[in-house]
C-alpha cells in the first residue's frame, strides 16, 4: 500500500473514530493498537503501511453500533459489512481490500474465549495480538466499565494478573 493512500486511510479512519460509541474503543485505543503492531512488525517482511491501515480501521464497528452483546458476538461480520462498502472510496486493489477486511473480522475474541489466528496471516495475528494487548494495559483496565463505572476491584485485580502470568495463552504469537 503506498504513503498516500495509508494516509487517505487514516485520516478517514480518525474522523470517524472521534464518534465511536463507548469508552473501550475510541482513538486512544486505536493509537495504541498501531503503536504495538507497529513495533511487532519489526521483525517480519511485511507491508507495514497495509498493517497500520488495518489498525486504523479494525474497530469501525463502533462507529455505527454501541457495545453490547451483539455487537460483541457479531463484531467480526458487522466490521466485514462496514468495510467491504467503506474500503471502496480507497485506491487499494482486491488484494489489500481482502487482507484488510480479514484482519478485521477474525481479530475479536482472542479474550476470554481463546479464538485465536494462529493458521492465518501476519496481519490478522499481529493485529489480534496488539488489540489483546491493549485490552489488558493500565489504561484500558482503569477505563473498563466494571472498574471505573463499577469501582470493581476484582475485575482490574483478574486483568492485570493474565497480563503479567497469562498474556501468552492468548497471543498468537507469543511475547518474549
């Protein structure tokens, strides 16, 4: 994917996520799953304008439905939907539209449920991996609806101990 486009991308992307619905996906969650992908992609032979194109666009379903269970449930078909019309105002080809709407679909439920993407491509593993990580940092913990609007301890307590014993169970490719 060339510079132009990535950035056509992403401007757009940022619009539409300055209106997302709920506190767990908005632009600092975004930015946050690009800066991880980004530095895990160091190692591999990867488009790396594609993947951050991916980033940016991952949680687009947040734009158009509220949290919820459906929407968690339905994430993957709903973000297909979204994309397969969204991604046509962009000058990528069949290839890059397909990687990105892959990506997008397979990338929720790594946690609790362990739907991993382990058989796939690099851009949905590192894209699955970066959005697990961010769910279980600092910020996002401290952001949660069971830990700032319910002042849950036990949750932020759970969150942070699968973080620093148990993050690999849920990784694709694990950390070091």
């Amino acid at each position: 994917m060339n510079q132009q486009t990535l950035e056509q991308i992403r401007t757009e992307a940022v619009k539409r996520m300055a209106s997302a619905h709920g506190s767990q996906h908005n632009l600092n969650h975004v930015y946050n799953v690009v800066k991880s992908a980004m530095q895990m992609s160091h190692s591999y032979d990867i488009d790396k304008n594609l993947l951050e194109a991916i980033c940016y666009v991952h949680d687009l379903t947040y734009t158009e439905y509220y949290p919820g269970i459906a929407t968690y449930v339905f994430e993957g078909k709903y973000i297909a939907s979204i994309l397969d019309k969204y991604l046509d105002q962009f000058n990528i080809d069949s290839r890059e539209k397909g990687i990105i709407i892959n990506a997008c679909k397979r990338h929720p439920h790594s946690y609790p449920f362990k739907v991993l993407n382990r058989n796939t491509d690099l851009y949905t593993k590192i894209l699955q991996d970066a959005d697990t990580l961010d769910m279980f940092s600092d910020e996002r913990v401290d952001n949660s609806v069971f830990t700032k609007n319910l002042k849950w301890i036990p949750v932020k307590r759970l969150m942070r101990v699968v973080r620093l014993r148990y993050i690999n169970f849920f990784l694709n490719i694990p950390q070091i």
